[in-house]
C-alpha cells in the first residue's frame, strides 16, 4: 500500500518538476519561458477547483480499488506521450500538447486523490490512523518531493557525464528520460494496487449506502449531499474554517514572499532560503507533532496548530532581519504541518466511510481555490502597495505593503483557529492553554463529569487538629433542621471501599505504603467515593457536607510528602471528572495547637504522627491554595471558639442555599444563626 502512495506521490512532483522544465525548454526567450513554465503550474492546478467536487462524488459510488487502477494507468500513458509527441511534432505542437497532458494527468489525480484518502481509514485500525496519514504525508510533503529533485538532477549529470558535458551530443534529453521514469512509475503503482483487494469497496461494483433496493443517488444528488454534509457537521465545517485560514495564510506568504525577502535586504536566495525553512516546519510539524502533544486532544491540536502557524506568520512582518525571519516560518510551517496530518486524521476518522470521498474532494478543491485566490490577490495588492523604510540604528524597518499583508494574513488564521475551536471543541470546560501545558508535561486535562442537579457541594479542609469535624457536623444539622437534604461525608473511608483503603493508608504498619502508593490510594478512594456518594446526592438536589477533599491531596501528599503538586491535582482532578466544591471553608490551625489537641484525644495515627515540619508544610499548602481562588474560599482563623466559626460558617454559606417550597429562607434565619458582628465575616480570608 505504502509503496503504492510513495510511488504516486514521486511521479506527481517528478512529473511536475520534469513537464514544466520540459515545456520551458522548448522556446526560447526569457517572457516565452516563463510562460510556459507558469502555464504547466496553472494547469496543474485548475482542474482541482472545476472537478474537485465532481470527482469525490464518483470515488463514494464506485470501486476505489479499480478507480485508483485506471488512473495510474492513464497517467502511465499520458507521461509517457509528453516525450514522443515531442520526437514527432513540432515545437508549438509539443508545448501545447504537454499542457493539455497535464490538464488531463490533474483531472486523472482528482479522481486518484480521494480514493486514496478514503480508502486509508479501511487499511489501518483505528488507532493506526494517525500514524498512517504522518507517513503519507511526510513522503508526500518531505521524502518525494527532494527524492524527484534528486532522481531528475542526478539523470541530468549522469547524462551529462557521459558526453562531456557537451548537451549538443545527447541523443535523448535528460527532461524526456525524467518523464519515462515518471511514466513508469504509475505503471509499477497501477500493478501494485490491483493486488490490494482491501482498498475495494463492495465487491466492484457500484457501492449503495442505503438499504437494499433503495435507487442509488445520482451524480448531482451525491454531489450536493457532500457539500450538505460539510455545511452541517460541526467537526467538518470547523475542519474547512481552519484549514481555509491556513491556507489562505499559506497563500499570502508565497504571494508575497518575494518581495517581504526584498525587505529583508535580499533577493532571491533569500526567498529560497524562507521557502525552504517554510517546508522544513512543515516536515517538522508532521514529523514530531504527534509525540510533541501526545495524549492532547486531536481536534484541540488542530486548532492551536492553526493558531500556531498564524501567530508565527503575524509576527513575521515585524522581523528586521533574516536571523528573525527563518525561525518565524520554520514556525508558521510547523503550526502548518501539525494541522493538515490532525485535520486529515480527523476527517478519516470521524466522517462515514459513504460520505469519506466527497468531503476529502470537497476539502482539496476549496482549499485549492482559497490558495490561488490569495496567492493571486496578495500578490497584486503587494505590486500595487507602495513602501518606505524607517531607520532604526543598525536596521531599518520596511513598513511595505508585503508586511502589511502578512500581518492581517495571519490575524486571520487566528480567527479562524477561534472559530474552529468553537465549532469542534470536545472538551468543554477545560482551559485549552492549561490543559496544552499540562500535556506538554505528560499528561491531558479531563473533561469534567456533568454536574446535574441543583446540589450543593461544600468542603472543610485544614490541618490536624483544626476542628473541621465539629464544624462539618455543626453546619449539617443547621442544614437538616431547616428542611435540607444533607450529605455528611468524609474521605478517606466514606464506603465500605473507602474504609479499607483509610486502613491502608492510616493505620500504622510495618508495611506502609510509599508516597506515590499514598497518593494513588486517597486517588483510588476519592474516585469511588465522588461515584457512589457525591454526585448521585447532588445530582438529587442534596447538600453535600465533606471532610476534606481534593485539597488535603495537595497538602499532604503534594507538600507534605514532596510530590509534585501538578500531578497530584491532575491525578485528583481525573479521579473525580473535575468536580469542584461550590465552598471550600479552610480552618486554618497553627500546628503545634493542633497537633497538641490531636494529643489530647488519644492515640494518633500514621499522618498525625508526622514531624513537626511536615504539618508545617501542609499548612502553607492549604493557604496559597486558599489564595489562589479567594471567591470559593473561606479561610477562618481554627483558635476561635466553636461557636464563633459556626455562626461565621452560616453566614457565609446562607446565600448559597436556594430557597424551597415550606423551607425558611436561610438569609432570614433565626438570631441564633449568626453572632453579632458577624455580618462582617463574609470575607475570603478571615485570618491567617
């Protein structure tokens, strides 16, 4: 299969490199040339946007096994033409002749494409199918295209050699040898790919995607069902928006590549150099993308790699020098290349195999029109647009129409990376940067779990000896005696799961689990617990009043034992499906009264135990957690009277209740609920 594509692949950019030097040489004149040269390349690129649509129509409602055989063979003739129509016409009828063969070989490709593109998803598993699409591509994008330059130029001196140098006593042109190898190369892949009967689709014949006896849509209907189902699907339609910007990006930068390289203080070397460093990128973002991001979500990674490749390309105008400018489009080619192997992995993953062909040719051709509109129009508003340099010591500062364009150019990209994101984001909830940056390290962000229900979820955290106990059970009989249902909870040991784990992990025990064992039991608890007791009583409308949660991981595990705190809050924050408290009530307790009343009770387990300085640690831990979020905390000094931290708990919880049929309002409570002065206590940090 793989040999099949890479062959395809070379004789394209073969026969592209050899059909436009062969057609450039058969005039002379520099304007004669040139417009021969451009000729082949606007040839190759037209038939894309006429037939584009057409053809993934064909591809969905016939055999791409076959399809894809019948078009390597008529490029195999085609190529293979170009040469001899050349031995025996003359050289306006080979000029022409080589323009019409290479209309006719990218109509051929349009059909090729797509059949291709779809028929990968049924090759590899699942799975595979981004690895398969980054192996495509970087033979397409990377290994083909230097393979064609290297084969043609080593044909050249090779033939070269053998006559001295002297093109005068060739008896064959080393362009027509190019063009025969090239030829031959669709032959080998149309001989290959009729052995590969997996590509088929039904047993070829004409394929039904509907029930048996149901007439087939016809071309037209097919066609538009396309074009209908990229406009409605969310995940398509941000797909196009995305890869559009890009492109049309893409587009300005080759339109005015030449004279931004002007600006730069350079000519064409340099353009060559940007143009290079620009498909460096690309390779690069194909090649390495995948491991860089690793568990990130796909359709994420195809936004913030178009985001990518339009920040770079909007920095690139600002640029006073080469030095500045490569690594800029080595950039905007890797944000580039990371986003057409996700956009192409997406498409083959999540679009219906009935559908795969029409919507790849859909893309293709709309992409192919959104590139030659903005190569055409950057490149003849940057000739219209005038320019002035401004001095800036040892630089000077071209503010050109080139940059201008580059710099709106890639604002675009930007927006359009929004948009998409927009469109096809399945993560909802999470921050994009945090959960990228938490990828980056080794490990994605989860998509919170839905919180149904109108319950209510609080937390008391704090160190030994804080009293959060007391003042969990004080707030849940405020609770149920004014007509609330209340959960009091605890962790760890909350369920008969639970209560095993706590033994684990608490009792003392000449086998006592490491740190890393610790943090993955409270993980292992906290996640059963929030399943089986949290969620189901908030999602009926309860109170739910907890004994230490997330944070006291943080605390104790993170500080305490000196594990890294990100990790210890991604793993939380994956055992529970991002459930975070409504109120966290921090009582805040200077160690050694804390430690002395856990003293005062009796017999101290494995926490407890623990040194001086380690509670000292858990302490500062809560607190900068604490100030992190000072909207959902309330932070009370612990050495206050019982009493006093109810009544200031009550008055900061009260307008979190919602008011219920024969249920008193809590804002209007008796005065018992709140002490005098205590109005004043709804603050975040109470004490420290």
């Amino acid at each position: 299969m793989w040999l099949t594509f890479g062959l395809s692949s070379l004789g394209d950019w073969l026969g592209l490199l050899a059909t436009s030097l062969f057609a450039a040489g058969q005039v002379t004149g520099s304007t004669a040339k040139g417009l021969a040269f451009g000729g082949v390349v606007v040839a190759r690129l037209l038939p894309t946007i006429v037939l584009g649509p057409l053809a993934g129509a064909f591809v969905d409602r016939f055999d791409r096994r076959l399809t894809m055989v019948v078009c390597d063979l008529i490029r195999f003739v085609l190529f293979a033409s170009i040469p001899l129509v050349a031995v025996v016409g003359s050289v306006p009828v080979a000029v022409v002749w080589a323009l019409i063969a290479t209309f006719a070989i990218e109509v051929v490709g349009m059909f090729w494409n797509p059949a291709k593109e779809a028929s990968v998803p049924n090759l590899v598993p699942r799975e595979q199918l981004e690895a398969a699409n980054q192996l495509s591509l970087i033979a397409t994008y990377g290994v083909t295209p230097l393979l064609a330059v290297a084969i043609g130029a080593g044909l050249n001196r090779f033939l070269l050699s053998l006559v001295q140098d002297d093109p005068t006593r060739l008896a064959i042109n080393p362009n027509d040898v190019a063009l025969y190898l090239n030829a031959l190369t669709f032959l080998v892949a149309a001989l290959v790919t009729a052995t590969i009967k997996e590509i088929s689709t039904g047993e070829g014949r004409l394929r039904r995607s509907g029930p048996a006896g149901v007439p087939e849509p016809s071309l037209p209907t097919a066609l538009l069902d396309g074009w209908k189902y990229a406009g409605r699907t969310p995940l398509v339609r941000g797909l196009v928006l995305g890869i559009l910007g890009a492109f049309a990006a893409g587009g300005v930068v080759v339109g005015v590549g030449q004279f931004f390289a002007v600006g730069l203080g350079g000519g064409d070397a340099t353009f060559y150099l940007l143009f290079g460093a620009l498909f460096v990128g690309l390779a690069g973002g194909m090649a390495f993308g995948p491991s860089l991001v690793r568990g990130l979500s796909r359709r994420r990674w195809f936004c913030a790699s178009i985001g990518l490749s339009g920040f770079a390309v909007a920095v690139l105008p600002f640029s006073l020098h080469l030095t500045m400018a490569i690594p800029l489009t080595v950039l905007a080619g890797t944000g580039a290349g990371m986003a057409y192997l996700a956009g192409t992995t997406l498409l083959g993953a999540e679009v219906p195999d009935a559908m795969r062909g029409r919507v790849f040719a859909f893309v293709q051709s709309t992409v192919r029109v959104v590139l030659l509109l903005s190569i055409a129009v950057s490149s003849l508003l940057v000739g219209i647009g005038g320019g002035r340099k401004i001095p800036l010591g040892a630089f000077d500062l071209d503010l050109s129409a080139a940059r201008l364009l580059l710099l709106v150019s890639g604002v675009l990209a930007i927006v359009a990376s929004v948009f998409s994101f927009r469109a096809m984001d399945d993560k909802p909830g999470v921050p994009l940067f945090r959960d990228l940056y938490s990828t980056l390290r080794g490990h994605s962000l989860p998509v919170p779990g839905d919180r149904s229900g109108d319950g209510l979820f609080i937390v008391f955290e704090g160190g030994e000896g804080a009293g959060k106990s007391t003042q969990a059970r004080a707030l849940s009989d405020w609770l149920t005696a004014r007509g609330f249902e209340v959960v009091a909870t605890r962790e760890p040991g909350a369920t008969p799961l639970g209560r095993q784990i706590r033994s684990l992990i608490l009792d003392h025990s000449d086998d006592a689990p490491s740190a890393r064992s610790e943090a993955l039991l409270y993980a292992a608890d906290r996640a059963h617990h929030v399943a089986t007791v949290i969620r189901p009583a908030l999602e009926r409308g309860a109170i739910v009043v907890c004994d230490r949660y997330i944070d006291s991981s943080l605390a104790y595990q993170g500080a305490g034992r000196d594990l890294a705190p990100e990790d210890i809050e991604w793993l939380s924050r994956w055992a529970t499906a991002e459930l975070v408290p409504d109120l966290v009530i921090l009582l805040d307790v200077d160690p050694s009264i804390g430690l002395t009343r856990v003293g005062d009770r009796g017999a101290v387990d494995r926490l407890e135990a623990e040194s001086r300085e380690f509670h000292e640690r858990v302490r500062r831990a809560f607190l900068d957690r604490a100030a992190t979020d000072p909207r959902r905390y309330l932070v009370l000094d612990a050495g206050s009277s019982a009493a006093m931290l109810s009544d200031r708990i009550k008055v900061r919880v009260a307008p979190l209740l919602k008011v219920r049929p024969g249920v008193p309002d809590p804002e209007s409570a008796d005065p018992e609920s709140a002490a005098p002065g205590a109005e004043g206590s709804d603050v975040s940090m109470e004490a420290r």
